[in-house]
C-alpha cells in the first residue's frame, strides 16, 4: 500500500538529487515530510490512527 508520506517523500528525493546531484537519506526525506504535515516525527505521522494519510 502507497501513502502520500511515502510518495512525497520519494519525488522530494529525487528532486533533491536533479537539483543538487548530492543524495537525501530516505530517513531524512520522511522527517521532513512529517515535518510539513505537522508532525514531530515521521514515526507520529505514521501513527495518526485518525487521519491517516492514504493514497
């Protein structure tokens, strides 16, 4: 199963990588991600039982 967290965080990689040629961790990607939907961590986006984020 796809999530938007997922995807964002996926085309945010390989912008990052076109735009500057250097490589964003897939860790890193998914915090920052969490990070724009408001969350604390990527783990607390996951964990949202009430409006998960699906695609």
């Amino acid at each position: 199963m796809s999530t938007i967290q997922k995807e964002c965080a996926d085309f945010l990689r390989t912008t990052f990588n076109n735009l500057t040629g250097s490589k964003l961790g897939s860790g890193h990607a998914h915090e920052i991600v969490a990070a724009y939907f408001g969350y604390c961590t990527a783990a607390a986006l996951r964990a949202e039982p009430t409006y998960q984020l699906l695609l």
